[in-house]
C-alpha cells in the first residue's frame, strides 16, 4: 500500500475494529487489512485478536508458515 492510502487504512481499521465488537484490537487491524488487500493469506501471530477475521489464517511460529 502507497503513503496515501494510510488514511483508508486508519478508517478501515477503526469500521473493522467497530465491526467486530473490538476483536481484532485497532492495532491488529492495522496488520490484517493490509494483508487483506494484498492478497495474503496468512499472518505469524499468536494472540487470539485475529481469530474473527475469517480471510486471515494465523499460524504462531515460522514453522507453521514454512513446514
């Protein structure tokens, strides 16, 4: 994402935060929707925030992204 789309990212992130009912966090939304309009599907986290988001599949450790 290009330096102008930070304001789309900031509003997307606080409608997806809202959406939700808080889970994930604003500052995991930050992280998922850019993956979201990237086309990548999965993220190396290990909190539960980003267990709502059914586009993005978390995997903990490197290993569960390169087994």
């Amino acid at each position: 994402m290009a330096e102008p789309d930070v304001p789309a990212l900031q509003n997307g992130s606080v409608e997806l935060v809202r959406s939700s009912q808080g889970a994930p966090n604003v500052n995991d939304a930050l992280i998922a929707l850019p993956c979201h309009h990237c086309g990548i599907p999965f993220i190396a986290n290990s909190d539960r925030d980003s267990d709502e988001l059914p586009w993005l599949r978390k995997r903990a450790t490197p290993h569960d992204l390169y087994p």
